[in-house]
C-alpha cells in the first residue's frame, strides 16, 4: 500500500542527494591525502607527520621551507589547474553538446599554446636563465601577464571557429572534434615556424615551456590562477540550472527561459580564459578536462549542482596524482607533467571513443 502521507517522498530524494554530497566528500578527501602524500615524498624523506605540522606552522625551520617554498607551490599548482582544465571541459561538453570536447581536443589549449609561443619568441617574454639546470627551471617568463593575454588571444581564435561551426554553420558534434584537431595541427604547424625562424636560445625556452612543469609557478601566479578559476567556477555554478536545461537541448533550454546564446558565448569565454592562463603558466598540460567529468558522471550524472563541483575535484586529484608520479617515476628526475598526463590519457581518450561506438 502507497504511503500518502506529505513528505514521504522525501527520504528517497533526501538520500539521493546525500549520496552525492558523500561523493563529493570522498574525492575531496582523497585531495587532501592525495596532496599531503605527494608533499612528503622526495628526496628529503619527510613524514607525514611532519608535514601536518609544518602545514600548521609547528615543524622546524628547514621542514617549514621545504614544505611551502618546494613542495607546497608544485602541488597547489596542480589543484587550480587540474580544477581549471577539468572545468573547462565539463562546460564545453554541456553548452557544445558534445561528450568528447575539451580545451585540448578541441584546440583552444594548442591555440593557446601558439599564443604564448609568439610572446615568448617574438615578444621577448621569455629568457633562458641557465642551461646546466633542470628543465624545471631552465625558463623563466619575464612577462607572464603578457604571456596570459597572447594565450588567451590565441585560444579565443579557437573558440571563435569552433562557435561559428556550431552556431552558424550546424555541424555535428563529431564534427566539431575533427575541426578541433583540424585547428590543433595548424597552431601546432604555426608553433614549429615560430620556433624554425628563432634563436637557439629562444627555441630552447619554447621547447621547456611546452613540456609542461607544475614547479614554474610562483605564489603571485598560483594565487591570479586561483582567483579566476574561483570566478569562474562561481559563474558555472550560479548557472547550473542553465545547464541542466541544456541537457535538453538549445530549443529546451530557450522554452525554459534560458538565454542559450550568451550561455553559450559567456561560458566559452570563461573556459578559454581559465585554460588560457593555465597554459601560460604551466604549459600544455592535456586530457585532464575530457577525462575528469567522464570519470565522475557515473556516480553524480549529469546533475551540473555536483557535476561541476565534482569535475573540479576530480581535475585536481588526477593532475596531483600525476605531479607524483612525475617525481617519483624516475627519480630524481622530473618527467614533464604534459608528456604524462598525454600519455596515460591518450588511451582513455581511445576507450571513450570505443564506448561511444559500442553504443551506437
């Protein structure tokens, strides 16, 4: 016999969202052991324990530097970007209507690429500091801020194409991600000239930078990174409704009220702003963004309330993981984090396409 008293649905939706509220309790929890791990593992043979206490400014002189002027950066670094990237692509995937799109797949991380390359290289905005060292520290960008806005002008070009096919031209969605990798080998072609007609020396820079390094941030760039990932992290989610009526579909969305076309036009703009910047500090760093929002869909579907929060999180423990990895794969060297994370998403990339196939 039905329960008709009011309320008695209740329960049942109450625990539908707390389990997702736990999901995302879990994967922050896994950040914070993640990042507290990845802290203490190195060459200095740190404990947890002492970490905790440098991290609350109880440990000695020598572990407190260690913590916050080596580590600490390098695995911040990796939270803000693996959360900018991984956003990045939960948005694309909504307003664009397609699964398989993210600011590497699509171009905008290539075409931001090519942007910071130009500054570099034509621009004068990057210099070598010393070939004996690390790759890790063989660059330094005299202008990051000029770096940031040829990234983002770079990107914004891709977006730009990839708008006007969607919008003007209706391609498919599938389309849209050969068109994508269409415009990844042109920047990637304009890359090579503009390496091609430099300098020994600027080559160099430009080759060190694209190979990706969450260690050549400072604290003043984490801290620019962090504020506008925040920003748009707050938009994406003030708009959450918006793109659960996008789910629909634009002629859905537009039935619910929704303003599909500044949406649209808002949300690529920030996507490509918050990539953009990422790139320009920490190099190309790839499939971060399409991978994060498949691996938590399982378990919050496509509820943008925890879709967003989740992808974010989730961004930021792979990309930590993969910063671990990079230290302690080949130690003591450093593998580039782009060469990786390219690497070992390349075949998820591959098996996503399968799956898609499969069900088709």
């Amino acid at each position: 016999m039905l329960d008709k008293r009011p309320g008695a649905a209740a329960p049942s939706y109450s625990q539908y969202i707390f389990r997702k509220w736990l999901v995302l309790l879990g994967l922050l929890l896994i950040l914070c052991a993640a990042a507290v791990f990845s802290i203490s593992v190195g060459s200095s043979g740190l404990s947890i324990p002492q970490v905790l206490a440098a991290l609350v400014g109880r440990g000695s002189g020598q572990t407190g530097t260690i913590v916050w002027n080596i580590r600490m950066p390098r695995v911040v670094t990796g939270m803000v970007v693996g959360a900018a990237l991984a956003l990045a692509g939960c948005v694309m995937q909504n307003v664009l209507r397609n699964p398989l799109a993210s600011s590497s797949t699509l171009g905008v991380s290539q075409g931001a690429s090519f942007g910071a390359a130009f500054a570099i290289v034509c621009l004068d905005a990057g210099a070598q500091v010393n070939a004996s060292t690390s790759a890790s520290s063989a660059i330094s960008i005299t202008n990051p801020y000029l770096v940031t806005l040829c990234a983002f002008v770079g990107s914004c070009l891709t977006t730009a194409v990839i708008l006007g096919l969607s919008r003007i031209a209706h391609v498919s969605p599938g389309s849209m991600v050969l068109a994508g990798v269409a415009l990844s080998s042109m920047f990637s072609g304009g890359t090579a000239l503009i390496q091609y007609f430099a300098d020994d020396v600027k080559v160099a820079s430009v080759v060190y930078w694209t190979f990706g390094d969450l260690g050549r941030a400072s604290w003043k760039e984490i801290a620019l990174m962090a504020l506008l990932t925040v920003l748009a992290f707050l938009y994406f989610l003030y708009n959450r409704w918006n793109y659960n009526a996008m789910e629909g579909g634009s002629d859905t969305a537009k039935s619910l009220g929704v303003s599909v076309d500044r949406l649209i036009l808002v949300s690529m703009a920030l996507c490509s702003l918050i990539a953009a910047v990422s790139t320009a500090f920490v190099g190309c760093i790839s499939f971060i963004g399409l991978i994060a929002p498949h691996m938590v869909r399982p378990f919050v579907g496509n509820d943008h309330r925890f879709l967003i929060p989740a992808s974010a999180l989730m961004g930021s423990v792979i990309l930590v993981l993969a910063e671990l990895a990079s230290r302690t794969i080949l130690s003591p060297s450093i593998l580039p984090i782009g060469a990786l994370t390219s690497f070992l998403g390349a075949p998820v990339f591959l098996y996503l396409i399968f799956r898609r196939g499969v069900r088709k």
